[in-house]
C-alpha cells in the first residue's frame, strides 16, 4: 500500500469518526462528512471501484458503531450496520466526485459539486423514506412534497456540512500534497 493510499485511508478514518458529531445534540442532525468523504474518495482515489469500496467500507464501519453503540432506540438487537439505499447515495457521490478528479478543481466546479452532492443526497435519500414508508407519507405526489417538506429542516446541517468537510479535507490533502511529494 502506497503512502498516498495510506493517507487517504485516514481521512476517511477521521472522517468516520466526526458521524459524532451528533453527540452534540439535536442542533447537530444531518452534519456529516460523509458525502463529503465520499466526494474526496472519488476525486483523490485513482481507480473508481477502489474509491466506492474505500467509500461503502468507512460508511458500513461507521454504520456499525453507531447504530449499536448510540441508535439502540432504533435498533434494539444487534445492526449489521447495512444501507444500500445511502451506500448507494454515497456510492453516486464518489463517482461525481471522480469527474471532478479529472479536472482541476475550481470555485465554480467545489461549489457545483457540493451543491449536487448535498441536494441530489437530500432528494434521493427523502424519495427513499417516502417510497418505504407505508404509513407516513401517502403514495401520490402530494405525499412526495409532504416528505421533501419535513427534510427541509434537516437540509442547512446537510449542506452546511458538505462544504465545511469538503473544504477542509480537500484543503488538507492537497497542502499535503505540495509539502510531500509521495502524495501525488
């Protein structure tokens, strides 16, 4: 393993660990790096399938822990810590993240793809609650627009953590990358 690939391990690491975040309380729901960790996997991983593999890892791991250790309200026994509808979200988010590794990275092209990753994560994520639910969101359009309307709230901490993440460990990396040549 090279040390770039060690390197980008560990900011998927840190990565994972700051899902705690939502220690913090309520005020703290739906502020993740993790699309922002997915975007980093696809632009600084070389291979697409070892960006989405390193992606759906870190996703799964952090999945496990949390939703044993501190969602035990929602998962009384034992959580295999599995979502295919976010792992698939995520895995989205590091293939967009992969078209952006083949160009340099401008203003406009981190704003373009943060905004699509924490949208397309918003809209995507809530047509899946929506379709699932078989009590709380009827199945016509108006129980679709009931569903986007109270992910609203969840929307700010999405984006807002999608460009605070990105920033920082797109900023980071690419320091690093300049101060250690092994990085590039």
């Amino acid at each position: 393993m090279t040390k770039r690939t060690l390197v980008l391990i560990g900011f998927l690491a840190l990565a994972v660990a700051s899902r705690l975040f939502i220690l913090g309380g309520t005020n703290w729901v739906n502020f993740s790096p993790i699309a922002s960790m997915a975007l980093f996997a696809g632009i600084y991983f070389n291979q697409k399938i070892q960006a989405i593999s390193w992606t759906i890892l870190a996703v799964w791991l952090s999945n496990l822990l949390l939703n044993n250790f501190l969602y035990t309200e929602y998962y009384p026994s034992f959580s295999f810590g599995f979502d295919g509808v976010h792992m698939g979200i995520f895995a989205l988010i590091t293939l967009l993240g992969s078209k952006l590794n083949q160009q340099k990275i401008t203003a406009l092209n981190f704003i373009s793809t943060n905004l699509a990753s924490g949208i397309g994560f918003f809209l995507l994520s809530n047509f899946a609650v929506w379709l699932s639910s078989d009590i709380t969101y009827a199945k016509s359009l108006q129980g679709l627009f009931t569903c986007y309307a109270a992910g609203i709230p969840f929307l700010k901490n999405t984006l807002a953590s999608q460009f605070i993440f990105s920033a920082i460990f797109l900023g980071s990396f690419e320091y690093l990358k300049n101060r250690i040549p092994a990085l590039n």
